[in-house]
C-alpha cells in the first residue's frame, strides 16, 4: 500500500512538471507555443540604444500596443570592447533586459549575429579585428575571426541559454537568429552551418532562422534546408510571401524586418519616417492572413556614444545620432498616431490568453532647461595627450594603435619645397588640415575628394596637423573592412609621401575630456575646442539640447555621451534621458570642430526641433486605455 501511494506521488509529481513545461515549436505552416497555433506579433527594440533605467517603460508599452514579442540584436563590440573581457552589466546586461521583458508578459527573439548590420558600428563587429590585414569577415577562411567568434557566442550563450521557453524553468527566449542578412552579402552555405552547429554546440535549442530580402537570390545564399528562412521587407506583403511560398513550401510566414520606418544619414534634407497608410493596409493584409512579424523598429532608441554606422554605396554616408526610425514609439518614449492605430488593429487578433492588453504607460515627463551658461574653455591642441602620441615613420590607422573611435591627430614638419597638391591617401572619414596653426582646408570622405592645395612659398619648418574624425564604420555591404584614421598614406604631388609622423590618439571618452585643463573664459579661436558649463535643476525630465547654433562635434552630459551633432542636419539636437540628469548641479562639456563663434549658451527644449510627429495629448490617451481590452 505505501508503495502504491508512493507511485501516485510520483506520477502526480511528473504530471505537474509536465503541466508547467512549456515550448515554441515549428509544425508545418504555423508556430506552436505550448502545443497551440501562435502568431508571432513582434516587435524590435535594441536595449544597446536605450539606458536600461528605461528599459522596463519601453518594454511595457510594447505590450500596451499588443505585441506579444520583442526582438533584440546582441551587440558583440557592445559586449567586448576590450579583447577577450565581456562587460554584461549596467547597460549591456542582456540578461537583465530579456527577464524584464518576460515579466511584461513578452516572449523574446534574440539576433546575436555575430554580424548584425543595424545601423551599428561596423555591423557588430569589434573595430580591434580590422588591425589585422589579412582578417576576412564573415568567412571560414580567417581563423582568427573564427577563433573571435566562438569566444563570443560562448560569452553569450553563458548568459542567457537557460532564458529559453525549453529550459527546465520555462524563460521567454522562443527563436534564434543565425547570422543576418547573409543573403545580401555572400554565398558560403558552409559558413551558415558552421554557425548553426555552433549555436547547437553552445546550448541553444529552441527554433533557429535566418533572415534575409524575400528573392530567391538571397533566400538561397543565406538560409539553409534546415532552419526557417524569414523575409525582410519594406512593403507590399502579399508580393513578398508569395516569393517565399515558391522557394519553400509548407513553412509558417514571418517578416524578420518589417520596415515601419527607416534609416537617416547626415546631410540628407529629410528624416526617412514611412507613409502610414501604406503601414495600415500591410498590417491589416499580414492579420488577415495567418502572417507573423518583426515591426522594425517599435522603438529605436539612441546611436549614443560613437556607435552609429554608416552605409558605403556609391559614396559614403554616416547614419545620424537619433535611431528614431519612424518608429510607432519615437525616440523619448513618446506614443505617436501609429502606435494608437496600430493598438487598435492588434488588439482583435491576440492569441488566446492574450486577450487583454494592459493600459498605455504614462507619457514620459519633458523638462525645458533654460540657458546653459558656458563659461570655461580649452584648446584642443594646447593639451594633447603626449603620454599617448606613437612616433611612426608613416601614418597608421586607429585599428592600427589600439583605438576604436573618436578621433586621430596626425603631426609632422615639412620641408620648404613641399607644394602643390597634398593628397590624404584616404581618410575616413573627415578631416581638418591646419598649417602652422592656420586652418588651410577640409577633407570629406563622402565627397571622395583628397586633395588640399598648399600654400605657396613654405617656411621650412612648417608644423603641418590633420585631425580625422571617425564617423562610424560600414555596417552593410561589402565594404565591411572600413578602418578609421588616414587609411594609406599622404602624398605630395602625387608622387613624394611625407616620412616622420607623431600620432595622438584622441577616443574622446570622458576620462580625457573631463581632465583637461579649462579656462575660465570663451576662447575664440579657430582651432577645435572644449567648452564646459554646469547648470542647476530643480526637477529631472528627459529634455532635447538645442544644437542648431552650433556647427560639428560631441557632447557629454554628467559623462555621457550623448553623441555627434552636426549643422548639416537634418538633426539638430541631442536626446538627454531624465536618468543621466540631477537635482541640483549638472555639468554639459561640447566638443566643437568647426565654428569659431559659438555661442555662449545652449538650451534644452522639451520637444526636439529638428522632427515632428504629432505628440498625442493625455486625453486621447485615457480615452484609448478605455476603449481597448
């Protein structure tokens, strides 16, 4: 009899650890979440673009709009800035960001490359690996990158394999993204299964898929007869599931990017923001049709710091700071017109037990900051870092010292018969010639134009300076290899190059801008410099720094890097998040390359002066909440 009762508790033990089991599986033409059909309604945010005290408010409007997925790329140089040492903490803890999202009810896809494109810095890719000449991205013939990316997808896989649905307590990882877009970028299916057995390997088993444009060119070039291919795609749905059903029949349709909105580069006059009636009909078409999605973006976020890409085609151009991206929840955190239409349309197609959509958060709260006094300065080129400067026989590229981003100040003397033409064999990505102090020209990378006519009649002697700004690598095509700095060498005439360099490494993080020595006046000097302020407040709210009297150049606020600005617009401020302000004093140090007379002051607005999208007011919003369940 005690055996007996024995083997039902056993049973009934077995029972209830089988009842609270969970999955997400593939079976023929549809997805199954815990043995039931699933849509998967999804939408990305990348917690690299957003300080992770928002992360929870961002994640549970997600869920307020009725996405029942988010999804997010793992940024390997996010993760390893320094060879061989992974930081997940703070905000880079991936771990921390995925658990949050399952606490708002969310399910989560993870694209972990390790190339990602995204708008990022070299794709993902950690600038370190450019150093070496022979490194091949993206290929088994490197095993150096090899070598790096298992080190990396390990890092990975320690912090966040048992956060999927098939771990023994159940997370919210469901999908796994081999790789991205590598459809659009080569044709080595070896590679790809590389990668897929290396994901295997490191204890991922939940459904893997690739991601690719919806033509059959790149479907067969990126995917393989084992995982699920995704399309990518920025309209007429309808056209482009039907070129997936003829490459593979009998699969579940999921978009991996539907672009709701997209991508802008400096110098281009308008923001890439999307039509919304062209968002309604595919929305609508994809509901009605058992389609699933990834809405690329839900929310963008922030390019802070030096981490925005850019894209090389015909001619280079640099991604702006904001990832807005014409996203249904703008950059601040705000709800636009899309998300509330969006709300309504998602909420009739829920899965069951996904009925009832929680209400919409709390608009975050905006601050003006009244004019910031700028009251101390400091020259560039009176404080270099001598400790830091390489003597070099000939110019090195920043992969080539060490360094990843920022900026790299070239000095050299030159003889008196050197004139003519001086040609920067090239440099990427923008430069500021100065001759004996004197501000002789610019090179632009993106207008492909190298030369700088020298003056005539040189002194001997003459101190020649070339301060190059990094403005992002390429994070898209097959000009990955995109090192920084002056990438070849400077020549005169065409013919003679300049021997005997000193280097100075200038990365610009806040322990180099913060030590400088600065003066308690405005220096006007056509010469790159600091200018320094603090302010007192009273109250945090996020706030939008008011650029447009500026010219080029970095800001820090309280040690931040809030990232480039630039007069070329088309964008004019920099997003400050309530949680790197303070009661009470607050210091802003500006970086400023270009203008000799800036102002005095800068200002915070509320609402950003550069992109407009028809901010919805409270009332609507409580109005919304009660009419949507």
């Amino acid at each position: 009899m005690r055996s007996l009762c024995s083997l039902v508790l056993l049973l009934l033990w077995a029972l209830q650890g089988f009842s609270q089991s969970e999955s997400f599986e593939i079976r023929g033409d549809q997805f199954y979440k815990n043995g039931k059909p699933y849509r998967v309604f999804s939408g990305s945010i990348h917690y690299s673009r957003i300080p992770h005290q928002k992360w929870k408010e961002r994640l549970h409007q997600a869920r307020a709009m009725g996405l029942n997925t988010i999804c997010t790329y793992v940024f390997w140089n996010f993760h390893e800035q320094k060879d061989g040492s992974f930081d997940f903490t703070g905000d880079r803890n991936l771990r921390k960001f995925i658990e949050l999202a399952g606490e708002e009810g969310l399910n989560v896809i993870v694209r972990p490359g390790p190339y990602v494109c995204a708008e990022w810095d070299l794709g993902g890719f950690p600038a370190r690996l450019l150093a070496d000449k022979n490194m091949r991205l993206r290929c088994l013939d490197s095993p150096v990158y090899v070598e790096e990316t298992e080190k990396y997808i390990r890092a990975v896989a320690a912090e966040i394999t048992d956060l999927q649905i098939s771990s023994e307590k159940p997370g919210p990882i469901i999908m796994f993204q081999v790789e991205n877009e590598y459809g659009s970028y080569g044709n080595d299916h070896e590679y790809i299964s590389y990668l897929e057995k290396l994901f295997k390997d490191v204890g991922f088993d939940v459904p893997f898929f690739t991601s690719d444009g919806p033509d059959a060119k790149n479907l067969h070039a990126g995917t393989s007869p084992t995982m699920l291919p995704i399309i990518n795609f920025a309209e007429d749905p309808e056209k482009q599931f039907n070129k997936l059903a003829e490459y593979r029949a009998n699969i579940p349709h999921m978009s991996g990017e539907w672009w709701v909105g997209w991508l802008t580069h400096w110098g281009e006059g308008n923001w890439k923001n999307q039509n919304e009636e062209r968002q309604k009909k595919e929305l609508k078409y994809m509901l009605e049709n058992d389609k699933s999605f990834n809405m690329f973006m839900f929310h963008g976020g922030t390019n802070f710091g030096f981490w925005a890409g850019a894209n090389h085609f015909k001619t280079y151009a640099a991604d702006i700071t904001s990832y807005d991206y014409g996203a249904p929840l703008t950059e601040g955190g705000n709800v636009t017109s899309e998300f509330l239409w969006m709300r309504e349309m998602l909420s009739k197609y829920q899965n069951k037990g996904e009925n009832r959509l929680p209400k919409i958060g709390a608009e975050p709260k905006a601050i003006n900051i009244d004019s910031i006094a700028l009251t101390k300065s400091a020259l560039l080129f009176d404080q270099l870092p001598v400790q830091n400067m390489i003597k070099s026989k000939q110019t090195k590229t920043m992969e080539e010292i060490g360094q990843d981003f920022g900026f790299i100040l070239y000095k050299t003397t030159l003889d008196s018969w050197l004139d003519g033409t001086m040609t920067l064999n090239e440099v990427h990505d923008y430069a500021w010639i100065y001759l004996d102090g004197k501000l002789i020209g610019e090179v632009n990378r993106n207008k492909s134009n190298w030369d700088i006519q020298l003056p005539d009649n040189l002194e001997r002697g003459a101190e020649l300076l070339i301060l190059v700004e990094a403005m992002g690598r390429n994070n898209f095509g097959s000009q990955l290899f995109d090192s920084k700095g002056i990438t070849n060498r400077v020549d005169f005439n065409y013919v003679f190059t300049q021997m005997n360099w000193e280097i100075y490494p200038l990365p610009m993080d806040y322990e180099y801008v913060s030590s400088l020595e600065y003066k308690k006046d405005i220096v006007v000097n056509n010469e790159p410099s600091f200018y320094r302020g603090e302010f007192e407040l009273s109250e945090v709210g996020d706030t939008y720094l008011d650029l447009r009297a500026w010219g080029k150049g970095v800001v820090w606020v309280n040690g931040h890097n809030l990232g480039r600005y630039w007069n070329i617009g088309p964008q004019y401020d920099l997003y400050v998040p309530d949680c790197w302000l303070k009661e009470g004093k607050n210091e802003i140090i500006i970086f400023e390359t270009s203008k000799s007379d800036v102002p005095k002051y800068i200002s915070g607005v509320k609402t950003r002066v550069s992109l407009s999208k028809g901010e919805i007011d409270k009332n609507k919003l409580d109005s919304h909440n009660g009419n949507v369940n």
